[in-house]
C-alpha cells in the first residue's frame, strides 16, 4: 500500500515559527483531534506523546523524528507530518520533519513498516527537497503518489537491522578489537575484508579465550589457581595475535529480505544475540536480540 493512501491533506502542517517539540506535538494533537474521532485526545494524547518520547527516542540522524502512539479502542492509523523551517533540537540532533503515527494496539508490523518507508525517503535528498517544498498537505501526497513510496506488508530483517554497523578488519590486532569494543558498547562484531566483504564474527568470549591457557581449558575445577594472574596471556599477546587468528568462521548470517520471525527462530535455535546480516557476500548490516526487543516488541 502505498504511504500517501495513509495521509489526509489536512493533518500535514509547514510550520514557518520557531517553536518547542511540545508545542509541535500540540499543534499535530490539534490538528488529529478535529479531524479524526480518537479515544484519547487533547492534553491526555499529548502527554502520552511526550511520555513515550522519553521511554525510546524518536529521532533520526537524517532529520526525521517519528513519534508514535498504540492506542486501546482504535481501528484505524492516523498520521500526521510537520515540516519545519526552523528545525528542532532532539538531543544535539536536528529535526525538520516529525511525523506522528497513531496505530491500534495490534499493528506494530504496520508501524514498523511505515517508519522504514520514511527513513527510506529521509535519506533521498531530493525526495526530502520535493517534499518541503510542496505548498500545502495535497502537494505532499501528490509528490508521495508520484514518488509511490510504499509501505511493505511483511516485515523483514532490513527493516529493523542496524545499518553501517561497526565491523573490523582480520589483520587488525586484538588490541584495536578491545577498543572498538568499548568504544561502540558492544560484545561482538562481524569480520570483513578490505572490500566489506564477510569473513567471519568475533566476539568477546573469542577474545577471553587467549586469555586462559589451553591446559586450564581441559581442567574440570580451578579454584586452587589462585595465584595465576587472570587473563595474563591475553595482555602480553593482544599486540601480536590478529582478529583472524580468533574469529570463527562460516558461522550463520542472515539475509536482508529474511522475516523477524526468521531471524527469531535463528537466535534461539543457535544461541545467538546478534547476526551478521550480509547481501551478495558483503556486510550490510548486523541484527541483534535486543533490536528485535526494542523494535517490535517495544514498538
């Protein structure tokens, strides 16, 4: 379906004032409100807005924020834009393009979906270009019609993976493998080539492993090792040895165009929190437990 069957011209404003994010959320509250029969309206739907807005961020680095709100006694999906002269701060992030989702309760697929068409149009320039400067709500969705930017029915892994993730190369030394680590806040990452191309995942309990000797390995109990320095292996070896020497290889990845529910069944058949995600033998992606968590489940 495409996006534009979703608007009405009327619910899409272009705000040439230097306001708050409160006071744009009020005006799309408004707007919604006198043109659409909600359950939930005026302060009560805006304090609902901004709650859920502190509880997981709604900004883009492209310059879209998209609020959202799953609504008890609805059927239907309302949505409404806000196009501004004068961008918003989210955090250090700046906005000229809210769009305001309300959906029922059970379509957080429909959503999910939808915020994967907008981010895709976000990153078109030109598209962003024709859009703004449409004149009025109708210009909007006739450029959305003849862009026909659509909205899937089936949610897939690309929708949800976390895109231009960080990656390191096999030559690179377990020290720089440490530091990307901390600095990124992750556990585990894929393994490319020069090119991009998948070779392999690493992660951190690969990277503990040089850390204990091959003898304790076989050992059923090690309490009595008291005196051995922990881990002293892998601090006199994380200059020398590579991240090829530790990374596994041929290990499972997913697809792109897989489903969620795909990816799910993935994880917990094979124990794993996150999944390189590779196209025609490159990176593109990584998808971890805890974006499906947050991306669906907490959608």
């Amino acid at each position: 379906m495409l996006l534009a069957s979703y608007l009405d011209a009327r619910n899409i404003l272009f705000e040439r004032r230097v306001l708050t994010k409160e006071q744009v959320y009020q005006l799309l509250v408004e707007n919604i409100c006198h043109n659409n029969p909600l359950p939930i309206c005026g302060s009560k739907l805006l304090e609902m807005i901004l709650k859920r807005d502190e509880e997981a961020p709604t900004a883009y680095p492209t310059g879209i924020a998209i609020p959202h709100i799953r609504m008890d006694g609805f059927e239907d999906t309302v949505v409404a834009m806000a196009f501004m002269q004068n961008p918003l701060d989210y955090e250090g992030r700046k906005i000229s393009w809210i769009v305001l989702i309300i959906t029922n309760k059970s379509s957080s697929k429909l959503y999910l979906n939808m915020v994967a068409a907008l981010l895709r149009l976000s990153k078109d320039g030109a598209a962003m270009a024709a859009l703004a400067s449409a004149q009025d709500g109708h210009g909007v969705i006739h450029n959305l019609k003849r862009m026909q930017t659509e909205v899937k029915k089936d949610l897939a892994v690309a929708d949800i993976m976390i895109g231009n993730s960080v990656s390191i190369n096999p030559e690179a030394k377990l020290s720089e493998l440490s530091r990307l680590m901390a600095e990124n806040h992750v556990a585990g990452m894929p393994v490319v080539d020069k090119d991009m191309r998948y070779v392999g995942e690493v992660d951190v309990l690969n990277l503990l492993k040089v850390g204990i000797p091959d003898y304790m390995m076989m050992m059923d109990h090690v309490g009595f090792l008291s005196s051995y320095e922990p881990l002293e292996q892998l601090f006199n070896q994380e200059d020398t040895i590579t991240v090829g020497e530790i990374m596994v290889t041929g290990d499972k990845i997913l697809a792109p165009s897989d489903s969620v529910i795909e990816a799910v069944l993935q994880m917990l058949q094979h124990k794993k929190r996150f999944f390189s995600v590779v196209e025609n033998g490159k990176l593109v992606g990584i998808l971890t437990a805890m974006d499906v968590f947050k991306r669906v489940i907490q959608a």
